[in-house]
C-alpha cells in the first residue's frame, strides 16, 4: 500500500494506492474521492457493544468503512475533521496510544481497541478512553495544527488539550500546575506529566482554545 | 531468566532498541541488544514502574540520570529483585510492587464506577430507543402480538374457563367500554372485551386493544364506575404501547436496532417469536404510574367519577389476608405511596359533570353467580 500525504501541513489529505484487492479501514465520513474500482462495505467492528464503547469513550464514529480495490488498483483520499497536519505511522508489531477522534485510518491487519486512561482521564479533556491500535500495517492519524514528535526521556509536561497519541512505554498523570490560583487564574489549568521514555506527538493547537476563542463571534439572539 | 524488553538511548537512530534483560549477578542487570549491550547497577539504579498499564518496569543508571534506561515488559523481574541479597536493591523493588498495586488498585475501582455508569447510561439508552422503536413498528404488530398471546394468556391465569356469553353481562361492559374509547380522542386501536367465566380477580390488556376480564372481578366490584377505573388503566396500558416497549426492551438493542435501521423483518421475527413469552411480565412501575396517570385522565374525559379505581383497590387491600383469587392486585399491589398518588390524580383530574350509568349492577352480579 503506496500513500502520499498532499496539501501539508495545514489542510493535508492522504491519497492511498491500493493494489487489486488491498483494502483499508477508515473512520465513517472520512472518504473525500475514490476511483471507481473501489467498493466500500460499512460494519460496526467488533460488534455492536466495541463499537458502541468506541464511539462513546473515544469519540470514534459507530460505523467504519472498509474500502476494497476490487476492480484493479485503485485510489481514495480521506480526510480528517479539523484543520490540521495527517500523520503517518509505518506499524511493525507495536502499539501506540491515540487521544479521542486522532484515527483516520488504518490497514484491516490493525486492531483498533478502547483503553481505559484511569481516573485521570476524566479530567483530561480527552476523552474517557483512549484508542489503542496494535499489529502491523499502515496507520494514518490527525491532528489540530501540525504535529510534533517529542521523545520523552524520563518526563515531560504537555497541557492535555495537545496531546495527539504516545507509545504505550509512557505513563502519564494529570495535575495542576502551579497552585489553586494558577489553576483558575493562569489558564494552564490541567496538564499532563509523561514518565518514561519513548515518542509522544504533541499537536501546535488546542481544540477546546480554539473553540472558547470562536465562540466569541458566535451570533447570540438577543432575549425579547 | 531472561526478560524482554527495551533500551533507550539518545544516541541510537530509532531512540530504542530491543533487547533481552536478564539479572547477571545481585549487582548487575545486563541488556542485550543489536550491537551492544548495556550494564545497570542495581544498587545505584532508580527502579520505577512505568507503561500505560502499569506493566513494564523501567531502570535508571542513576538517581539523576533517565539515559540511557532499560525497560523491562511485565512486572516478573520485581518478585525476582524482591528476593535480591542486596538489602537495598530489595527495598526498591517491594517499593515499586506497591505503587503498582496502588495504581491497579485505582484503575479497577475506576473501571467499576466507569461500568457502572454506562451501565446506568446503557440502560437509559435503551429505554430511550425503545420508545423510539415503538414508534416505528406498526400498529398491526400490536394486534398480531395480542392474537398470538391470547391463548398462552388465558392458559396460564385461567386454564379451560369457558367465555361468558350472556347478553347483558357483554352489552353493559360494552357500555363502559364504549363511554371510555368515546374519551379517547384518537386511537389506533379497536378495542373489544372478553369476559372470562373465572374466579379469579383479574383483568388485563393484550396489545391491540383486546381486554379480558375475569368474572371474579365483575364480583368483587360494586358499581360499574370501579370496573370502568381498572378498564380505563389497563385502555392506557394498550394507548402507550407498554406491552411491546417492554418487549422491545427485553428482546434486546440489536433488535431495536434492527428496526430503526429499517430491517423491521428481521427484528420483527425476533420480537413476535419472544412477544408471547414476555407478555407474562409484568410491567415496569413507571409502566403502572404512567398508566394510573392515563387511566385518572380518561375516566375524567369519560365523565366517570374517578374515585372508583381508589376504592376497588382499597377493598382489596382490606381483604388482602385472603390472598386467594385477587391476581389483579397481585401485579397492581397497593402501595401507600399508590394510594396517595392515586387520590392525588383523581382530585386533580375530576370529571366536569358525573354521568352515572344506566346499568342495574346487582343484576348483573346475579347473572355471573
């Protein structure tokens, strides 16, 4: 399976080759073009309940999509929601961590499972659960803004909103920085410190700043 | 023993490389990987437990330094390290042991409540999407479920009774009958009675509009207006649909599913096969209050005085210690909580003129004996 990540790094999408009968999986409304050859089949994975678990806890959508190249090779390009860079991730036998609604798609070898993040996640702002996608295979996710690869050695603090995925290697816990005042006053409020060591991919924007920052120009009807 | 694992360093291309651990003496923890291997000093080391499970161990060279760091997959190397010579090295690993039990000890407690939750959140979901099925499935079901439960209905309350057929008995039923369906200001259903030549004290709606009424009842009542109370509930049971959301809800989402997606067949099947069975059920208590609620109402539309239905239960209630016979008041128990809301709903909705009917009660106690 070829791709080609075009239109980087602010509105990317990614254009994917498929072989004669190569398929791949990808999130419902994530297709933006295909070639005709290409036929798709919609399935809840893994049954009702995974899927209804997925879409809940990790903001994944209900249904996927599993687009095959029946007729010849084929391309299709998906896209994600937000504005923001497309990441590839060449998967050999590893796991990786990803935060709510980063997954685009994926190789069907992969598999794509809810993790509980504890307690803590709770006040993550990012989801109750967390996607784990293990195997090997070709794995494509998104983030808001670019992505950064940050190698964590021992810790690092990240504010949880831009926390796309990190390797299972990593533990994290969320905390204050700072004091009761700095939580309410310095708008920092809750971060995520990593122990351990291995990748962590950052995300350059926030989706809750951004949000709080658009709301601004929200039009508001004005009360009779 | 060996264990797997990794090695991090910042001079290595990837940042990690495998490698295979093992304890080389009580000092010494080796890590072999391609191109090299890498020594730690046990007593010196920082041991923590680390991953996103809390399942791989991490060893530091120093309490200062993070790299390089070996990680080590499971937390079997901790047992071993308990067991080390080293009073130090020991210390460290029934430390990070703890704070593993510690962090999985949160973590189940926090999977439990989460469960809980969703469960809860589920179990909400469902109820919601039921009445969002029923919606969707069409009356005609009703009626089919009413056909096909009727049989097993009467064989299990009633086995072998024969129906009543006298005229007045079928007209003045028929009467209260009508004077409530009159109230109605549309319904789907058409509704009919079976009067059932039984002792027993009972009365229930099949879906669709079927009543039965057992001879019991009609007995123990004292004026046609109690009789029309417990019609007028068991008419709201069939108006809401209870019979179906309740099978709905127990045959389960994929069925519910299957009809809001569209595939009515197949969900269909599944819920006429499970229907007669689950008609044995009772109804939820929401199902009885909401029916209580509906019943006060239509008996005030119907120009019944609404008391009727208070005072039947309160009869029965009386007599509860023989429990022989009184089979409505078994699934209708009358709670005080019940007879206050009950008394509460028939202040509130109260007929605008009392039409009593014109049916001589006595005689038709007499024909039933």
């Amino acid at each position: 399976m070829k791709h080609e990540i075009i239109g980087k790094p602010d509105f990317p999408v990614v254009k994917i080759y498929l072989e004669h009968n190569e398929s791949i999986l990808a999130e419902s409304g994530a297709m933006v073009s295909m070639t005709s050859g290409i036929t798709i089949e919609t399935r809840a994975r893994g049954g009702v309940f995974s899927s209804l678990k997925r879409m809940v806890m990790s903001g994944e959508s209900f249904f996927q999509n599993k687009f095959t190249a029946t007729n010849g090779s084929g391309e299709i390009i998906f896209a994600p929601d937000t504005m923001g860079d497309v990441h590839f991730k060449k998967m050999s036998s590893e796991d990786i961590i990803l935060s709510r609604g980063a997954y685009i798609a994926g190789s069907p070898d992969l598999v794509i499972d809810s993790k509980w993040g504890g307690f803590k996640s709770m006040f993550g702002g990012e989801g109750i659960l967390f996607l784990k996608v293990s195997g090997t295979g070709a794995l494509f996710f998104s983030s808001f803004g670019a992505i950064d690869e940050i190698d964590v050695r021992g810790e690092c603090i990240i504010d949880n909103g831009h926390i796309v995925g990190f390797e299972p290697t990593l533990d994290f816990t969320i905390e204050k920085l700072g004091g009761i005042k700095s939580l309410f006053l310095s708008g920092e409020g809750f971060v995520c410190r990593f122990r351990g060591s291995g990748k962590l991919y950052m995300q350059t924007r926030n989706h809750s700043s951004f949000a709080a920052w658009a709301d601004g120009w929200r039009k508001v009807e004005s009360r009779q | 023993m060996k264990y797997k694992g990794l090695v991090f360093d910042e001079t290595f291309s990837e940042g990690k490389k495998e490698a295979e651990i093992l304890l080389q003496n009580e000092y010494t923890l080796l890590a072999r990987f391609d191109g090299g291997e890498l020594h730690i000093e046990l007593d010196r080391a920082q041991i923590h437990i680390g991953g996103f499970d809390h399942d791989m161990v991490y060893f530091y060279p120093d309490a200062v330094r993070k790299n390089p760091a070996v990680l080590v997959h499971g937390a079997e190397i901790l047992t071993k390290l308990a067991e080390n010579s080293n009073p130090e090295t020991r210390q460290k690993a029934i430390n990070a042991t703890k704070v593993r039990g510690k962090k999985k000890k949160f973590r189940l407690t926090g999977i439990i409540f989460i469960i809980s939750l969703v469960a809860g959140l589920i179990s909400l979901a469902t109820t919601e999407a039921a009445s969002i099925a029923v919606k969707l499935i069409p009356v005609k079901w009703d009626e089919k479920l009413g056909e096909i439960g009727y049989p097993s209905a009467i064989a299990s309350i009633a086995p072998g009774s024969s129906r009543v057929d006298d005229k007045y008995v079928i007209q003045s039923l028929d009467t209260i009958k009508n004077r409530l369906t009159g109230a109605l200001k549309k319904t789907p259903f058409k509704y009919s009675i079976t009067i059932i030549n039984s002792p027993i004290e009972n009365a229930f709606a099949l879906p669709g509009g079927r009543i039965v009424v057992l001879k019991g009842l009609l007995l123990k009542a004292r004026s046609p207006e109690e009789v029309a109370g417990i019609l007028a509930h068991e008419i709201t049971h069939v108006e809401k649909r209870h019979a179906m959301k309740q099978i709905v809800q127990n045959t389960g989402l994929m069925a519910i599913l299957q009809i809001i997606i569209g595939d009515t067949a197949s969900g269909g099947a599944v819920l006429l096969q499970a229907g007669s069975e689950l008609l044995s059920l009772g109804y939820s208590r929401s199902m009885e209050s909401e029916a209580d609620i509906g019943g006060m109402k239509l008996l005030a539309a119907a120009n019944i005085p609404s008391d009727g239905l208070i005072q039947f239960f309160k009869k029965m209630s009386e007599n509860e210690k023989e429990m022989k016979n009184m089979e409505w008041l078994l699934t209708h128990p009358l709670s005080e909580k019940r007879a206050q809301t009950l008394e509460e709903l028939s202040r509130k909705y109260k007929p605008g003129k009392v039409e009593p009917f014109n049916i001589d009660w006595k005689k038709i106690q007499n024909q039933l004996r």
